[in-house]
C-alpha cells in the first residue's frame, strides 16, 4: 500500500500521534514525496530537529513557508510553525484599527497569555491550516501536530479556545463599561497597587486595556475557530495517524482512532514508523549458512544476536496486528523501518518513502 493512495484527493494530510514516534519526519517525507509527483505541497511542520529544519532551509524563515529544492515536477514547500507569531498575525487580522492592534501586542497580559494559553501552540497550528487553505495557493496541506502528552488535545484546541473566549470570567471583562476594574475586590486593587509601588508595573491598567481592545475581536476571534474545527471535519480532509510499533504508542493510535470515529472525523490509513528492520523485510536467521560463513563460535554467537532481533521483530508485528484488528479499517498499516541514521536531510526522507510509497513506481521528471 502506498501512502499516495490513502490520500488521493486530498487537499489537507493531518499527521497525528504519540510523542516521538515521527510525525514530523513523515510529514515532510510525504509533502515530499507528493511534490515529486507533480503536486505543489506545502508543509507545516511544528518543532523539527534541527539538522531537518537545515535542510528545509527553516532556520531562516520564522513563519512564512519557504520553497525546497526538489527533483520532480511539483513544488516542496515548508514552513516552521511559530505560535506566538500567528497569534500575533490573528490579532493584527481581527483588530478594528491600528490603535487598537499596537495596543494589544504591546500590552503584557497578551505577551504572557499568548505564549501561555494552554494549546495556543495546537490552536496556532490549525489556524495557520486555515489561513492557507483559504488562500488557495497549494494542492496539498500536510501538517505535523505539536508535541503535546495528548494526541486528542489537538482536536480539542478550537473547542477550548472558543471556550476561553466565552468562558464567564472572560465575560465579565468584556462587559462594555465595567473593564475589569470592579472585577477585582477592593482587597486586589489594592494588592495590585502595592505592585505597582514596588515594581512600578501598572498590571491593572494592562489588564483591563486588555479586555477592552480584546473585547471587540472575541466574535472574530470565536467565528475563526468555529471554522477552523469544521475544517478538519471536512471531506477534503484526512488524519493519518503514525505510531512506533512499541505497545504503548500503539494504545494511543487506538484510542485516538476510537475518538476520531466518536467525532466522525475522516481517517486516512496508519503509518507504523520504526519498525524492527526483520519486521518488515521477514528474513529468516539461518544458523547454518551463518557457521559456513563465519566459523562455529562467531556464527553461533551472530545467529543469537539475530534470534533476539527476531524477537523484538516479531513482537513488533504482533503489535501491528493487533493494531490492524482493532482499526478494522481494511487499509493495512504502512510500516516503515527504523533506519540506521536519523531522518535529518533529505536523501534520508527519500529513503523513508521507499516505504510510505511503496509499490508505486515514481514518475520521471518532467
Ligand atoms: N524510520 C526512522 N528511522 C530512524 N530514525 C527515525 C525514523 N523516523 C524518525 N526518526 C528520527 O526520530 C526522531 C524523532 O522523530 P520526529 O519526526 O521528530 O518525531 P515526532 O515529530 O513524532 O516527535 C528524529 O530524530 C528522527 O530523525
Ligand atoms: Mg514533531
């Protein structure tokens, strides 16, 4: 099975799961892989290490997509998510003047709170999703996610945020003519002018210019991630899950399956990175031809290493099946091996999709 197939006409590739176990590196083996068949692909990756990023040509670039060099007839381009940086752009978009957008990226609260709020870098994520679908500029959307513990905080992020922005407290900022101020007991305002004695920091008159500004772009604000969530409900859409073959990583992809079906998003087909390298190709050990080859004593010692490859090989596959059972999605995983060297260039992707586009022959050039 090749990945080209479980993602045929699609213009948005969602590459989720477990920490650690390769989205990023498949991310931008697949955006590869289908720019070289003539698609023109941009990447969002989140958090590449950095020898990838290099090679990217990321580390330059902040939060524009920048074009790779590539052998094939479609376009590669790829960008590194910076959070604070979209969040900053989202306020420059929703507020209604200047004042007001100087006033906001200025002010503390939002320097804290953009940095802080919990899977801002998740929401920034999908935002970024949105911002170049809209344009219409590319074929194809692939996008890494964020490093989070949870896979599942990912789907959760334009929930929370829309959250955030209704939530009561947020409310009674936002409330025309009461600006935070009679929020606070007297007990607080006091505590924050003694604050202000001493770190001469009025956080006060921060918060409430805060609110007061935020105030006229929370609808913008909550429009935005109402689309940004049907986004990825969209038929256009697919979430293709990647997971190690090690038990744990395989519980999350099920899990994860399990909530994407609960939330009728579409599901794409699973990757099973890192495999046992005997996993995949099947090579029998053959302790004999092993002896003829190198002696009684070493022959005997290298079968028995390989007897213990073959055990991690066949746990490996073992997992993948039970993997395939509970999925039931008649797709079976595409495996992909755990390599010799880190993926960190671009020959290194090339070898990955040997794997991920495997049985399908690349197109010559041009
Ligand atoms: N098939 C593979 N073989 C060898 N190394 C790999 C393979 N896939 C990923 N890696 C390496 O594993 C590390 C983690 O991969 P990464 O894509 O950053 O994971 P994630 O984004 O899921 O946290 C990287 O250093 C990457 O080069
Ligand atoms: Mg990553």
């Amino acid at each position: 099975m090749s990945v080209a197939r479980l993602i045929e006409r699609k213009e948005i590739v969602i590459c989720a799961g477990a920490g650690g176990v390769g989205k990023t590196t498949t991310a931008a083996a697949i955006a590869l892989g289908m720019a070289q068949r003539g698609l023109k692909v941009a990447v969002l990756t989140i958090d590449p290490a950095r020898r990838l990023a290099n090679s990217l040509g990321l580390p330059e670039l902040g939060n524009e997509e920048r074009q790779v060099e590539i052998d094939g007839s479609g376009e590669l381009w790829a960008m590194m998510l910076d959070a604070k940086r979209t969040f900053d752009d989202l306020i420059e978009k929703h507020a209604p003047d200047e004042r007001t957008r100087d006033a906001v990226l200025s002010n503390r609260i939002y320097q804290e709170l953009s940095n802080a709020v919990a899977g801002s870098q998740e929401y920034m994520a999908m935002e970024k999703l949105y911002e170049l679908q809209q344009e219409e500029r590319y074929d194809l959307l692939v996008l890494d996610t964020p490093p989070s513990r949870n896979a599942l905080d990912f789907l959760d992020a334009p929930e929370r945020l829309s959250r955030f922005v209704d939530s009561r407290s947020l409310q009674l900022f936002l409330r025309p003519g009461r600006i935070g101020l009679k929020v606070f007991g007297r007990g607080t305002g006091m505590l924050f002018s003694v604050l202000k004695g001493v770190t001469g920091v009025d956080l006060l008159q921060d918060l409430s210019d805060f609110f007061a500004s935020f105030g006229d772009m929370a609808e913008g604000f909550r429009d935005r991630a109402a689309r940004t969530g049907e986004l990825l409900a969209d038929s256009g859409t697919t979430f293709l899950l990647v997971t190690s073959p090690r038990r744990a990583a395989i519980d999350e992809a099920i899990f994860f399956h399990r909530r994407l079906r609960e939330r009728k998003l579409p599901f794409g087909g699973v990757v099973v990175n890192r495999m046992s390298t005997l996993a995949v190709h099947e090579d029998e050990v053959d302790v004999t031809e092993l002896q003829a080859l190198l002696g009684k004593r070493l022959g005997r010692k290298v079968a028995s290493n390989l007897a213990d490859y073959d055990a991690i090989a066949t746990r490996d596959r073992e997992n993948v099946d039970r993997l395939a059972r509970d999925l039931d999605e008649g797709t079976p995983p595409i495996l992909v091996p755990h390599l010799e060297d880190d993926v960190h260039d671009i020959s290194g992707l090339l070898e990955m999709n040997e794997y991920l586009f495997a049985a399908e022959a690349v197109p010559a050039p041009g």
